[in-house]
C-alpha cells in the first residue's frame, strides 16, 4: 500500500539533479557573452524549434535564471520524479 512521505533520492532523480544545477550555473561561470549563447541554445523558443533547434522543448528545464525557481525545480523533480523513477525504473525515466 502505498502512502505519503519523503521519497527517497533516487539515482535518476540526482542526477538530473545535478544536470540541472550544473546548466543552472554554467551561463553564471562562463560569462556573459558564452553563458549569453548557452541559454539561447537551452531555452526554448518556440519559433527556433521550427527552425531546426529540436533539443529546446527537452532542454529548457535545465536552465533556471532564478533561485527559487532553480529551488522549486528541483523540489519538484525529487518529489515527482522520485516516484515515477521507482514506478517506471530509472532507464526508463531518465
């Protein structure tokens, strides 16, 4: 039976944890004009998706500009993706 509480961490949800964090940062560490291009390559625009930038709609999560959202992504993907890493297996959900 199945209840409420803590998901554990599991190996998937860590790491795109890190992933996330580390994307997160990067612009911050490269500059401003190499983190400038990594986030227009990351985020997703819609119209440079019909020009041929297919990663954008998997990628944009990766990139937070701000903490609490970078905070809150990655609350969210422990509490959420750590179950359906445990229900799916992690090959599946990573």
């Amino acid at each position: 039976m199945g209840g409420f509480g803590i998901p554990p961490l599991t190996r998937g949800v860590k790491w795109l944890g890190i992933v996330t964090l580390a994307v997160t940062l990067l612009p911050f560490v490269l500059g401003k004009e190499l983190g400038g291009e990594l986030s227009q390559q990351v985020v997703f625009t819609p119209l440079e998706t019909w020009r041929g930038k297919l990663w954008q709609p998997f990628t944009y999560t990766f990139l937070n500009n701000d903490p609490i959202n970078l905070l809150f992504a990655l609350l969210g993907l422990w509490m959420i993706g750590s179950a359906l890493e445990l229900r799916w297996g992690t090959r599946r959900f990573v």
